[in-house]
C-alpha cells in the first residue's frame, strides 16, 4: 500500500476539511505545512505526496506565500506522485499550473490537481450556501480524487468550466464599478498606497497588509489571534495583539475573532470559518 502524506494550509478550515476528509479516506498522514517549515528541506518516506491549499488573488500571487516556499523546500521528489487540491471562492485559473511550474523546479512534476469550491472568506459575508453545496457533491468529488490519486494517473488539472470563468469576469467588472465597490472588500485598498509608495511586487506587499489591522475597543485580549496565526505573526502587547509583518493574510485572525474586534482589511468583516473546523483544530499542531 502507498504511503501517503497531505500537507495543507488553511486560515479558516476550507482547506483543513478537504485535507482531513481525504486523509481519512486514503489512510494518509495529516501534516500543517507551517509545522515542518523549520526544516531547511523537505524529505519524507512517502510515495505519494497531497498539497492543500486556498488560493489567494487569483492572477497575482494564486499560492499563499507559505505554500510556495514550502514547494521550494521540497526535496527528492521525482519519483513522488504529487497532487494538490486548491480550494477557491470563485474560480481558480491558473494556479494548479502555476505550482506545476514551482514543483517541476524542484525536480518533480504535478501528476493531477484539483479545484473544490467553497465559500469565499475574504468577501464580507461568505456565501454559506456554498458549504451546504460542498457538503451535497463532497462525498462524488473526494470520491472522483481519491480514485485518481489511488490508480496514481496523470489526469491533468481541474479547470475553470466556461460558467465560472463568465462569473469570474463579470464579478471583475463589478468589482472595480465605482457604485458596487463598497459591497466589496477590495484587498488591494489598503496597501495601493503602499505599492504606489514602493513599487512593491504583491509578494512583498502581501507580508506587510497586517499594517493595517488593528482592533477595537470590544478587543478582550483573549489571545485567540495568536493561537491561530499559523505564521506567529502576532504578539501580544498590552494585551492587545501588534502584528509583526510577516503575514500570509489567511485573515484567520480576523475570522476567528469571537469579538469581531479586529479590522483592517478592507470593510468590516464578518466572522467566518468552515462549520466542521473548530478553533482546536486550527491551533495544532502548531510549532
Ligand atoms: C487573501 C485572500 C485572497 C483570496 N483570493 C481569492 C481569489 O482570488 N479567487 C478565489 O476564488 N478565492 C479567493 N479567496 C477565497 C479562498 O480561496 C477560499 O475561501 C478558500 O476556500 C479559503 O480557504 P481556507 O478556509 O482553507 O483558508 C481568497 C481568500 C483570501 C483570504
């Protein structure tokens, strides 16, 4: 029997839930990919090889920051079956390809890859209707990757159906509409000045976002954003939590705030996490 590894990244469950249940079903070991960042490379024992992930600013970045330098880690991989499961809000273009490219350089290659759509957590309020159409077609669709995985084929990736890549321009449209833009949180708000500034590239700006969280007066310095900041990019001061700009911007600190306290990107938000996650399952394992 294979031995099989999922590593995952997940700032409000989304990707936690796909990673668990596929683990599950394939007997696989279920790792935090901020758990094994402080090693200088990536080895294991493992045939076969799972990322999860969500995908951030499509078209920009795609692959969380923390993602893609955990790809970089990995070592001796050629003779791995490496797949990956993006979960998105919208669409995820090309970002399966995109890690690819990042796992080729490393002297692999992507055998499948697969998009499952979720609610969208950085919108203010996420679409939870998506978490009851996840959980009709979940049991089909982990099936569907389980038995690709299992027969290890080379199935390609998973791509945009032509609904979605519609959708995904009209919503572009509306989101840049000077009447519709306040329904929306426009990531990029806070930190134009800041790229106008410094001609920053979105991978350097996106560490530094934090610089504009900041929490209210119903903030009771309960410490839950920094139990699960998987990045330790909180510390606590006064009670109050400071942010130290190292960000991946998962926004769990924002959506797991039991106050709704903190704010900072974009409008306020609204507390969001997958229903199946508890906070528990977000502070470990944890280094
Ligand atoms: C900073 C940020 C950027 C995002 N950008 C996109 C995007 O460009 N396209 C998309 O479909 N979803 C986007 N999303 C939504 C997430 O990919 C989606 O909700 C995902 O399932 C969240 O996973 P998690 O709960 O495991 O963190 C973004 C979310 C965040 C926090």
């Amino acid at each position: 029997m294979n031995k099989t590894e999922i590593y995952y990244f997940s700032g409000t469950g989304n990707s936690l839930v796909v990673a668990r249940d596929l683990a599950k079903r394939m007997e696989g070991n279920l790792i935090s990919i901020t758990s094994v960042m402080d090693k200088k490379r990536i080895t294991t024992d493992a045939d076969v090889i799972g990322i999860v992930f969500p995908v951030y600013y499509l078209g920009t970045v795609n692959i969380p920051l923390v993602v893609q330098r955990f790809v970089m880690k990995l070592d001796e991989i050629s003779t791995k079956y490496i797949f990956a499961v993006c979960t998105y809000g919208g669409g995820s273009g090309s970002t399966l390809k995109i890690l690819d490219e990042m796992i080729k350089a490393r002297g692999g290659h992507l055998a499948s890859g697969f998009g499952v759509q979720m609610p969208q957590n950085a919108f203010r309020k996420p679409f939870e209707n998506k978490t009851k159409l996840y959980n009709n077609w979940k049991e089909k669709k982990l099936d569907f990757i389980q038995g690709r995985v299992q027969e290890k084929n080379e199935g390609g990736f998973d791509r945009d159906g032509p609904f979605i890549k519609l959708f995904l321009n009209i919503l572009s449209v509306m989101m840049n509409n000077h009447y519709l833009k306040p329904f929306f949180i426009n990531p990029m708000k806070s930190t134009a000045k800041l790229s106008k500034d410094a001609d920053l590239t979105m991978d350097e700006i996106i560490p530094l976002m934090d610089r504009s969280y900041h929490t209210d007066e119903h903030c009771t310095g309960c410490q839950t954003c920094l139990n699960v900041c998987k990045v330790h990019n909180i510390e606590m001061v006064d009670n109050k939590p400071e942010w130290q700009h190292h960000c991946e911007n998962c926004l769990a600190c924002i959506k797991w705030c039991p106050q709704q306290a903190i704010h900072g990107y974009g409008e306020l938000p609204k507390s969001y996490h997958h229903p199946e996650v508890k906070i528990s399952d977000m502070t470990t394992p944890k280094k």
